[in-house]
C-alpha cells in the first residue's frame, strides 16, 4: 500500500463544544466498582476511538460530527482520566486499560470494529492489536494512530513527563497546576498556537475528581512500554489489519522522528504527514485528520 499523499493541514479551528456539553451527550457504566463516562452515538460499522494522555474522550470532538455520520463512534474516558473515576490505590496499567476497552465492546456487542487512537492510546491500541492473535477477540478492521509513542526509543517526553515517573512525581503533581500544564501544552503544539479555550477545556478534564493525583501512577505507562517493547512493537509489525499513521511533523514528542522509525520497522509503511502540526492533530487539523481516517477506512473490507 503506498503511502498517503503529505498535507500541511489545517489551522486550528474555533474551540470544540466545551467539556459539559460533551459529558451531557454521553453516559456512565461500572466497571470493576468504578463508574466510567462514555459515549456512543450514529449508525453503521462500529469505531472505536482511544484517547491520549493525560485529557480525555474529549479531545475527539472536533471529529466526531463527521465520523458520526458515517459510522457508530464509540469512545470512553479511560481509567484515571477525565469524567471518569480517578481511584487513588487502583494500580493503572495498558493491560487493564484495554480490558475496560474490551468490557465497552462486549457491553456494546461489537465484534469487528475499526479503531482511531492517539498518544497513551496508541499503546493501547497496540495491546487489542496484540490480542487478535485470540480467536475470540473481536476483531479489528482497520486502524489510524495519532502521534504516540509506538516505539520506546523513538519516544521523547517532556522534562515534566520524566520527573512525574520519579519518586519527585507526587510532589510536582500536587505543586503543578494548570499554568505549569498551559506552558508544556503550549511546547507541543504546530504553527497554530492552542487557544486559551482548549487549555481551559483540558485542564478541567484533568483536574476532575482530583486527576492531578493519580497522574504519577498513570505516568507507569512509559516504563510499561520500555517493558513490553517486543509485544506492542511486533503488534504492528505483524498487523493483519490495515494500519495508517497519522502524524504531525513538529511534535517534538513524537513527530518526525517517530515517522521516520515507523518507517524503519513496519512493513508497507501508510503515513500521512502533516507538516504544520505537533502532537494534537485531532484539535490542530481535525479537517485533515478525518479526511484521511475516512479515506482509510474506505478501503477496509
């Protein structure tokens, strides 16, 4: 499969609906004693979209009017995230993370769906990859992913990433707050600054039900890739779903670079660039994502 055609895309749209009218327009369900917020809305082949660290289901509103339309879009704040539960003593991990993935599924009885992630959703989403090698997991179609950290040693986190993983996390949680959050937000973004409304929107994402304090814990999650390298990395390289990237250039968490190893090590490599755009191309671009995740998905059987 050739690769997709590169495309600058577009400047930052006006700011997407605002936080409470997103969690109006879903639900919660328990799962495992915690109360998980979700949504599901149109008709037609499932989709299942994966958030990133550390906002929310969110972050995928300025797309969802346009894959509403086509398909049945499902989406969930996971575990520590967003309107959902923040337990204190849960330990979080990408394995359970995808097994409240798969919990949504079966209570929404999809058993073949197309898949959209971005960020710690990637990882995630390579964990479901990784488990189509079981008959009885529903199986996956296709799959876009956003900028992420799909190989550890192409994964560069921010100063502030890094010392959250230390035993100094707990603390540089509690005195942090939403300047400190705005500064490093403001560091990955492309040509088109983040607007004071989207940082307003995620901070309260993350500050929901005291989100700042399982942020060390969640953070586990870079360790848990270095740890799990063979499993997730080989969940791409052996895909039988048809895989896209979807990628913008100047996030310097994940851009250029992660293309490049990306091309490196996955066969038949399909990767859409997007020059002017860091590491949020679903808020950045949403134009120029959902084009290229419907023209995607187009082609899966």
């Amino acid at each position: 499969m050739p690769p997709a055609s590169p495309t600058s895309g577009s400047p930052s749209p006006a700011a997407p609906v605002s936080p409470d009218d997103w969690r109006s327009r879903g639900d919660f369900f328990d799962w495992r004693g915690h109360r998980i917020f979700f949504r599901v809305e149109g008709t037609g082949d499932p989709v299942l979209l994966i958030h990133g660290f550390p906002t929310a289901s969110w972050d995928w509103s300025p797309i969802w009017p346009r894959l509403v339309a086509r398909y049945r879009v499902l989406a969930l704040d996971m575990l520590g995230f967003g309107f959902s539960a923040k337990p204190r003593d849960f330990a979080y991990s990408i394995f359970s993370q995808a097994d409240l993935f798969d919990s949504l599924l079966s209570r929404e009885r999809v058993d073949a769906y197309r898949l959209v992630a971005h960020d710690y959703g990637d990882t995630v989403a390579q964990e479901l990859l990784a488990r189509q090698q079981d008959a009885s997991a529903p199986r996956i179609l296709s799959a876009c992913l956003l900028n992420g950290g799909l190989f550890p040693e192409a994964h560069r986190p921010l100063l502030t990433q890094k010392l959250l993983a230390t035993p100094l996390g707990p603390l540089l949680a509690r005195l942090g707050g939403r300047r400190a959050f705005s500064r490093a937000m403001r560091r990955i973004w492309g040509k088109h600054p983040v607007s004071d409304a989207e940082l307003r929107a995620m901070w309260r994402l993350i500050a929901e039900h005291d989100g700042p304090a399982v942020m060390p814990k969640l953070i586990a999650y870079m360790a848990e890739r270095r740890a799990n390298r063979e499993r997730w990395v080989a969940a791409l390289t052996t895909a039988t779903a048809p895989l896209r990237l979807i990628d913008g250039l100047l996030d310097p968490i994940s851009g250029a670079h992660l293309v490049s190893r990306y091309r490196e090590l996955v066969p038949h490599p399909d990767v859409v660039e997007l020059p002017d755009i860091g590491h949020y191309p679903q808020l950045e671009a949403p134009d120029a994502v959902a084009d290229a995740i419907l023209s995607h998905f187009d082609r899966a059987p």
